[in-house]
C-alpha cells in the first residue's frame, strides 16, 4: 500500500504558543488513521494543516512539510482545488445557511455540476451515507439550520462526502450524534474505507479501537506513538503514557 | 503601532478630508461676490434651491451606500489585519463615524442655506459622504464580523473560493444587519436635511403662510421618514437572523 499523505517535521505555532512540534507521519491509502490525545494535543490543528483552513487562521506559522500524493500540499496553487480533495467533519456541527439539499449539493456547484438528476442522486447518496435520509427526504427545502445538533452534524456529514473526497477528516463527528447514529455512520465509514483515506480525531477511545487500522496518540503537540490499533490498544504500547491515556490514568 | 504612525492616523487624514473638502469648495464656487444680491438679481427662491440641491444628493447618497459596503467587504474580506492599508483606513472610520450627525448639519446649514449659490455641488456631496460612508462602513463590517467564523471554515472546507463564500454565506448571512446599518446613515442624513429646510425657512423673509404650510409639511414627512427608518433600524440590527 502506498503512502496517501507524508508529513515531515511539521511545526505549528499559534503566534508564539507552539501547537505541534515538529511531528512525522505517514498515513497510508485506504485506511482509518485514528488520531487520539487529549484537548490541545494540536490533532485538529494537524488536519487542518492537511488541506490547508489553517491558513485561514491569522497568526499562524507552519514549517516542515506535508505531501498529498508526493506533492506538497503548500506547493498546490490551486487550494480551493486541493480542498475538494479532503472532505472535512468539524467537531460542531455547522449548517450553512441554505437548504438541506443545497447543504449537500453545495460542494457539487461550486465544482460546476449543475444537472439537477444528477444532483439529486448525489444529495440522496449522501443523506443515506450519513443516516439522515430517511429522517428528512419529505423536507429537504427546509434550512439546514432548523435542524437539531445531531441532525446538522449528520448534514455536516453528507456535505463533506458530497463531492467524494480522496480523504476525509472527521473531527470528533460523534460529539453531537446519538450512539445508535453514531454507530450507523461508523458502519457507513468502515465501507468508505474503500473509497477513501479516513482521518478520525476523536476523544472516544473505542471509537478509534473500533475503527481504526492505525492509531497514533499526540500529546502537548508531540506525536507519542503510532502503531496498529491492536498493539496501541494492547496492555504493550511502546509508550507507557500512551497505555496510561487509554486507560484513563490521565486526560 | 508606532507614535508617529498614530498620530498620523489620528490627526493628519481627518485633516486632510477636511482640507480636500474646503479646497474643493472654494475650486468648485460659482463667481459671486455677494449672494444676498444675486439673489434680488437672480430672483431665486432660497428655499427652493435648498430643495433643489437636496433632491440632487439623493443619488450620492444612494452611490456613498454602496462604496461604503464595498469598503467593508474589502476591508473584512480582503484585507488581514496586520494590512498597511487597512491600518490607516479603519481608524479613520471610527474617528469618522464618531463624529456627531449635528457637526455635518452645519457644515450642510453653512453651505446649502447660507451660501446656496456660492456653494458647489462638490461640496455638498462631500458633506454627504462624510455623514454617510464612516457609519456605513462600520456597521457593515461589524455585521460581516457578526458572522460565525465556522460557517466561512464550513464552506471552504468544501472546496468554496472567496468570492462564492462571500456571495452564498457571508452576505447573505449579513444583510439584514448591514440594511439595519444603511438604514440608520438615511435616518440621519434626513434629519440633516430636515434641518437644513427649517433653517432656511428661518433665514427666508418675507414668506407667505402657504409657503410655511408647505414648508412644514415637507420636514413632517422628513421626520416622519426619520421615525420609520430608526425604527427599521434598531429591528434589522436586533434581528439580524430573521431569515435564518
């Protein structure tokens, strides 16, 4: 299996308050990478750096590299282009203010589609993926802002994998959902796995242990350990705080 | 930010605008030595003219508007905060914007009632933009401000370019604040207006009472227009998410 993204030395600071220090990985195509750590670990800082929304944050200073496909993501003139690459889920759930179908045929415009068969398939497609069709086919001209957290994280959710991402970022998609949804869209990811390169931030432990072929812990913006999920979550991590982290020892 | 960049942006572009307006009303004035005689000569109404002049501010107001959202929109937008240009531009709108309405309602008596001939068209249209483009522009940046930084994250995260980001979210999302703001600036424009018309009357003699009559019925309207749009104001600025 070949490397999707390669970051190399990767620092971050937030003015003079470091986020990651000059951490390495490589996440590999078609898996669940998933990234645990306590609060500021710098875990959404790293994927925001992979497409490139840090920048849009004033103040920030990025060194080392980060390489999408061999390329380095800062080297890509066209960013809004790389951005249609990487489907991003935030931690709350955002509803542009549209409607739910435009919430999820948005992404599709803005990349030209513009037949709208061809839009209502994608929307339909999307809304299934992220268990919400059902609860909002007779309704999908309604605001995307009416509805409630879980259902706006799910919408979130399907307007990510809208313009069906090479990789997608999900940061602590769960926070707002309940655990049976929750537990419909890990099964929805485990198939994406074949579509796609899955990076899960989550503060859920056994969500990671769940889903994740590789896990890799961060601490205080360092990258403590990354192994396969199975020796992360084992009684061995090469680390002992990453075994204290998991255990609840700390954080 | 260093003193002498400070004092710069404090004292020496208000100053400039100032200079610029007098520099241009004095380049702009019709060649009358006296205007009380031109008057006779001329056989012009005073309080017609003031009307007149009036009516033709319309437009720059309506133009003023505009250049001020634009202003807002490139200096939220376009412009990061450590940006020289926006740097001297901001404080310049809010020591602008502070100034109080009655300050250009002089400035406005000054030239359109007591010097209505000698007084240009330029003159006047500054007077307008200074009333109007500072609280304009700030009230449209603050409601572009207003808006949560997640949704403009959300969209780009999708692959959105600025300009659609603008188009579909921000202004949208903005709208009815950045009204709420025009609405306010054609409040206070108006007011200023309704007291030019009134110190005319004042200044105006002899004057018939059909004229007083109507007269008074137009700064009734003005003011009654005054009431409605500080009342649509104060609604769009406390609402600004009715659509949504």
């Amino acid at each position: 299996m070949r490397n999707k993204i390669e970051i190399e030395d990767l620092k971050v600071h937030y003015g003079d308050i470091p986020a990651l220090n000059g951490i390495s990985l490589n996440v590999v195509e078609n898996e669940i990478l998933g990234i645990i750590g306590p609060a500021q670990s710098g875990k959404t800082t790293l994927l925001k750096v992979i497409n490139r929304t840090l920048e849009l944050t004033q103040g920030v200073t990025i060194e080392g590299s980060v390489r999408l496909d061999g390329i380095d993501v800062n080297s890509i003139g066209d960013v809004y282009g790389l951005r249609k690459r990487i489907g991003m889920v935030l931690p709350l759930p955002v509803g542009l203010p549209l409607s739910i179908y435009d919430n999820v045929a948005f992404a599709p415009r803005t990349s030209g589609l513009r037949n709208k068969a061809e839009l209502d398939v994608i929307v339909e497609r999307c809304l299934q993926q992220a268990a919400l069709w059902d609860e909002v086919k007779d309704r999908l001209d309604s605001l995307g802002t009416k509805l409630s957290g879980g259902q706006q994280q799910r919408l979130t959710i399907a307007r990510a994998l809208s313009h069906q991402p090479e990789i997608l970022c999900l940061d602590e998609f769960s926070i707002a959902v309940d655990p049976i949804t929750t537990m419909r869209i890990e099964e929805v990811l485990k198939s994406l796995k074949n579509e796609m390169t899955i990076l899960l931030v989550t503060n859920l432990v056994q969500q990671a242990k769940r889903l994740a072929n590789r896990t890799a812990f961060m601490l205080n913006g360092d990258l403590v350990e990354i192994d396969d999920t199975e020796v992360i979550f084992s009684d061995n991590p090469t680390q002992q705080s990453t075994y204290d982290y998991i255990n609840g020892n700390f954080g | 930010m260093d003193k002498t960049k400070l004092l710069f942006n404090i004292i020496a572009v208000p100053i400039l605008i100032i200079v610029l307006t007098v520099y241009l009303t004095l380049t702009f004035t019709v060649p009358t030595v006296n205007s009380e005689v031109s008057f006779e000569s001329m056989n012009i109404n005073r309080i017609n003219l003031v009307k007149v002049r009036l009516m033709w501010m319309i437009p720059v107001l309506c133009v003023a508007i505009i250049v001020s959202v634009v202003i807002a929109f490139v200096v939220e937008e376009w412009l990061s905060t450590n940006n020289l240009i926006r740097r001297i531009i901001e404080p310049q709108i809010i020591i602008l914007s502070s100034i109080p309405s009655i300050v250009y309602g002089i400035l406005a008596i000054y030239y359109l009632v007591f010097n209505p001939i000698s007084s240009s068209y330029v003159s006047l249209a500054f007077i307008v933009i200074l009333l109007v483009v500072p609280i304009t522009t700030l009230s449209a940046q603050n409601a572009i401000r207003n808006i949560d930084i997640s949704i403009r994250h959300a969209a780009y995260a999708v692959g959105a370019t600025k300009t659609k980001v603008i188009l579909d979210h921000v202004l949208p999302l903005s709208l009815l604040e950045i009204l709420g703001g025009i609405c306010h600036t054609i409040s206070r424009t108006l007011a200023v207006a309704a007291l030019c018309i009134l110190v005319s009357i004042l200044v105006e003699s002899p004057i018939s009472g059909q004229t007083i009559v109507n007269i008074v019925h137009n700064i009734g309207i003005l003011l009654l227009l005054v009431l409605l749009f500080s009342i649509v104001s104060s609604f769009l600025r406390k609402n600004p998410n009715v659509m949504y």
